[in-house]
C-alpha cells in the first residue's frame, strides 16, 4: 500500500532581523522546506516558481521609514501573489504597531491571517499556530455519508496512526463492498479521506451532507480560531461580537449535524475527527460537550460548548513544547507554564470582550482540576468543582483517548470511555471525577449499547 505524509509545506519568511530569524527558525524543521530572506525581489521570485505554503512577513523592515512605501508595495504584491496561487496558504505577520487598513486588506484576501506582536514571540508559538493552521492533502469524509456497493471517481484513503500517513484504501471507480465498509467500522473509522484536488470530484459523484456540513464547520472554526489568537483584535468590542455570533453559528451547525443521527451517542461515535490537531479537539469537544450537556439537561449548554472550542488555547500564550499530546500525562502537567494555560484562556476571553456564563468561566479555569484534589492549577476538589467544571474535563480526557490512539489503532468510543474510566479510578486520592456524573455517563453509554442490540438483532 502506498501512503503519504499530511504536510510537506513550503515555508518562506521575508525578514531582515536575524535575531528573530534564529529564534523561531527551528519551528519549521519538521516542517518541510524553509527559506528566509530580507530581499523582496528575491521572495517574489520563489513565488514565482513555487508554491508557498507559510508566508511569514516582518512589519519592522516596514517600520523602517526610508524604505517603507517600497516595502509596503512589494509586501503586498508578495502577498497577493502568494495568495492568488494558494489561497489556502497562512501568512503570520510579525507587527510592531498595527497596520490598520494595510493590514486588513490583507485579510480580506486570506482565509487565514494572523498577526502576532514580534516583541513577544517564539518558536513554540509559531509551532502551535503552524500546526493549528497548516493546510491538510487530504479532507476527511465522515463514513455515514457512503454507501456500500458504490463506485467513487476518485481513490479514497484511510489515515494510518502507525505511519502517520493517509494510506490507498480504494482505486476510483473500484466497489465500495459491503465487506470494505464493514472492515472499516470494526476497526474504529468514521472518517475516509479524500486528496484535496479530489474533493469536488467525491461530492459531485453522492450525497455528502454530512462530510460538507463538517467542512464548512471546520472552515468557520479556523475563521473564529484565526481572531481569537490574533492580538491585534484585542479590546475590540465588535470583534468580540462578531467572535460570539460564529461561536453560535458553529454550535448551531454542530446541534444540526448531531441531529440527523439515529440517537446522540451514535454521532458522539461518528461525528468526531479521527486525527488530533488544535482544531479537531476544540470542535470534538464541543460535539461531546452538545451531546452530554443536552442529555444531562444543563441550561447553558451551548456556553459551555463555546468553552470548549477554547479551553485549551491559552497554551498558545506560553512557551511550551506544543506536539507532545501522546504524553500528555508525565510531561505536559510536570511543566509549571503549561498549567497557566487555563487562566491564560480567561485573559484571552476577556481581552477579546467575550462574556461566558460564570459557572463557564470557572469551568475553563478548572479543566484540569480533579475531584480528589490532585488536579492543578488550584486544587480545588470534591462539591467544590461544578458539573460543567467536570463535564469539560472529562470530554477533554475523552477526545484525547478517542483521537490519540493508546494503542496506535483508532478506538470506538466505548474503548475511548473504558480508558477514561480507568484514569478515574486510578487518580492518586480518590476518583478523578465525581462518582455521581460518571455514572449518569455510564448510562449515557449503556442507553446505547442497548439501542445497537437491538438494531443488530
Ligand atoms: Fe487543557
Ligand atoms: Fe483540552
């Protein structure tokens, strides 16, 4: 079998500090080609003859009022040349003081831009936006939308934990068996993928409501995501706004996508993304969060799924080694700055004007906390901690079981909710979570169980 690696892009940076160069160079060492240059007629002649994945540009060569209307003009054409030949492509702009309109008639041209103050920047956090943003080969399809005995006119692919690659499932125009299809529930994948320059060919040649839902959820969450990390649209009132109005949008595209499922927990197992990335958790979570949140009857559900779309992106405030998530346990919760990212989370809410529901806001801040009192960052335990506290904590130890892979091999979501009740008893004082959600949970699943006997029977 054939099988590709996810991400080989072409990163350039056009810079002339070589101090800033050094520093955040060796976040794109896994990432493919790199290449930086203070020139802008040498940049445009590699975007000229290659496609640019990452454009990085430093506004201090802007800053620089002898050459700053030259450089404003070939800055912009770098970008826009960029753009027009990828318009996928992420460009992270580096500034000093804000380019007002220069800069948002960029945006206006890229589906992602971020801007990031240069004066506060590292590798690590340029690694966190690089893997939050970079732009996938292939599109992932959510199984439910194939039926078995067809024919597709493009090579479909499985994602492969082993090898960390997609790998040939199908030849176009070969049978999708019912045998196929089968192989692939047993084995825990929702998802099929497809390469990108294939995606029209699939869509056009079925029905993919779901697999197109998805999409364009996953595009507005990358949307939402690209404002929420930007400084520059800090204490903005009408971002934070506009900020709150796609966080509903979102969570009202996720409610729809939930409800053409037989029962919840059937879309608690399909609907998640198979692979973890920054955005596959904060959506995932945000499905588990719905699904739960409705099913216990909590009346501010749809904030809380909001939180979960944020709840973990304070770690892009602090210098940490982002990538590490398969060891999550020892190394990341050792790391004194790692445990500052749900309270870095709040900041950034209140930076960006956004007003949760109180019992939400403390559940950001307490993700992490446990029911014995061994969690972190206060320790807090037992009644102390909310429902939602919980629930958010626990569908955040879900979706890393679920998309991690323990065992290297996809995992239905009773094998991810038996490692999760594992941990539960296993906490250090006592139980990780209170006994008394668990087991509401744990009939959570039992409901299901029963509702596939009897649908097998
Ligand atoms: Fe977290
Ligand atoms: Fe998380």
């Amino acid at each position: 079998m054939s099988s590709f690696k996810s991400l080989e892009p072409f990163v350039l940076f056009v810079t002339n500090d070589l101090e800033l160069e050094k520093k955040i160079s060796p976040a794109f060492e896994k990432y493919g080609a790199y290449f930086s240059t203070q020139n802008t007629e040498v940049a445009s002649q590699i975007i000229d003859i290659k496609r640019v994945d990452v454009l990085l540009i430093d506004e201090s060569l802007y800053q620089d009022r002898t050459i700053a209307s030259k450089y404003r003009k070939h800055i912009f054409d770098l970008y826009t040349k960029t753009v027009e030949k990828n318009p996928k492509a992420v460009t992270l702009v580096f500034f000093e003081k804000k380019l007002s309109n220069f800069i948002n008639e960029f945006s206006r041209k890229s589906e992602v831009l971020i801007k990031l103050d240069r004066n506060n920047i590292d590798k690590n956090k340029v690694n966190y936006i690089l893997q939050t943003f970079s732009r996938q080969k292939f599109k992932s399809l959510v199984l439910n939308d194939f039926k078995a005995g067809k024919k597709f006119s493009a090579p479909l692919f499985i994602y492969n934990d082993d090898k960390n690659g997609y790998e040939l499932f199908l030849n176009a125009d070969e049978e999708f068996t019912r045998g196929k299809m089968d192989l692939l529930i047993q084995k825990g994948h929702n998802r099929i993928f497809v390469k990108n320059e294939d995606l029209v060919k699939i869509f056009d040649s079925s029905n993919m409501y779901f697999s197109e839902e998805m999409h364009q959820t996953r595009k507005r969450y990358k949307f939402f995501l690209s404002y929420f990390l930007d400084h520059s649209a800090d204490e903005k009132t009408y971002i934070g706004n506009q900020l709150s109005d796609l966080g509903k949008d979102i969570i009202k595209r996720l409610r729809k996508l939930i409800s053409r499922f037989d029962n919840p927990a059937e879309a608690l197992c399909k609907l998640p993304y198979v692979r973890w990335t920054e955005i596959s958790h904060g959506l995932n979570c945000a499905i588990y969060i719905i699904i739960w949140g409705d099913y216990l009857g909590l009346k501010n559900t749809d904030d809380l799924a909001f939180a979960a779309f944020v709840h973990d992106h304070g770690k892009f405030e602090i210098d940490f080694k982002p990538g590490t998530h398969g060891k999550f346990f020892s190394n990341l919760t050792d790391n004194i700055d790692y445990k500052k990212h749900p309270q870095l989370c709040l900041e950034m809410l209140k930076r960006k004007c956004i007003h949760l529901d109180r019992r939400v806001h403390d559940a950001i801040a307490s993700h992490h906390e446990n029911f014995d009192g061994t969690g972190f960052p206060r320790g807090i335990s037992g009644e102390d901690l909310t429902v939602e506290a919980m629930l958010l904590s626990i569908a955040d130890l879900f979706d890393h079981f679920k998309t991690i892979h323990a065992y290297n091999q996809h995992v239905t979501a009773d094998k991810a909710w038996a490692e999760l009740l594992e941990v539960h008893q296993d906490s250090l004082l006592g139980t990780k979570y209170h006994p008394r959600l668990i087991s509401r949970l744990e009939d959570f699943f039992r409901i299901y169980q029963k509702d596939k006997v009897k649908k097998t029977a």
